[in-house]
C-alpha cells in the first residue's frame, strides 16, 4: 500500500548519493539495490547480514528500505526496516500520513504491540538524517523494541 505524497519525485542521483556516502559504508549492510533499477529507481533496498546485527537474528535478512522525495518547503520520505525473522517493523516517516504527530514520525510494531510518536531530526541534509536513522535503529530502537517483550 502506498501513502500519496504531495509531490515531487524520487531522484535517482538522490539515491546514488545515499547509497554512497551512508549505506555502502554501515558494516551491518551487505548490499544495496536499486529498486526497480538504477535508472528508473523509485526506492533503495539494503540487505542487512542477520549474524552482523546485535542482537543477532537469522536466518534471512532484514531490509531497510528507503522512498525520499525532494520537494519544497519540505521533502517526503518514508525509510523502513523490516525483519522476516520476527516480523518486527520499524519506519521513520515524514509524510502526509498522521498530521497529528506533526511533520515526521517514528513507528514500530511486533507481533504483540504497535506505537508511533512525532520525532524531529538533528539534521536537514538527507545523508545526514538517513545516518541518524540507522545509528537509533542499530543502537536503540531494535535493542529496545523488538526484543522488549522476548523472554529472558
């Protein structure tokens, strides 16, 4: 299901930027695709190696996957991360979708609980925000949120 956005496009060279100068340098990442190509690419996928994440997960690999817009006065951008293991999803949203949580948001859901709150970034630059999501996804949000509930 896709949000509708308020306009602009996604940008290839956009893309190209982030793959370089974020995803390709995260150790955990072992790939980074262009979706549906590098000359049409409407979103990134990165491929994350379960046995590089800490706490581990496995056997197949979680996606982060990331939709940016750039447009005026503020861009659109949808970034998720999805783990088949045990359906645990995270996404950091600065979208149309929940006006009430203001212009972005961060969610979350397990296979026993949900939540989303208004979140602001540090950053304005689209390199520089992508990193922070992947350093509070890393260092917090999956330590904190997808294990919560698990037995000790």
């Amino acid at each position: 299901m896709s949000v509708p956005h308020p306009g602009g496009d996604p940008n290839a060279n956009l893309y190209a930027q982030l793959k370089r100068d974020v995803l390709d340098r995260v150790p955990q990442i072992t790939a980074v695709e262009f979706v549906p190509d590098d000359i049409e690419a409407k979103q990134l996928r990165a491929i994350f190696d379960p046995g590089r994440l800490a706490p581990s997960t496995g056997p197949d690999s979680p996606e982060l996957t990331i939709k940016w817009c750039r447009q005026d006065p503020d861009d659109w951008f949808r970034i998720n991360y999805t783990d088949p293991n045990t359906g645990f999803h995270a996404g950091w949203h600065q979208d149309e979708h929940h006006p009430g949580l203001g212009q972005a948001h961060f969610q979350y859901s397990t296979a026993s609980t949900e939540d989303r709150w208004e979140i602001t970034f540090e950053h304005e630059t689209p390199s520089l925000i992508l990193w922070e999501v992947i350093e509070e996804l890393l260092e917090d949000v999956r330590p904190t949120y997808q294990y919560a509930n698990e037995e000790s």
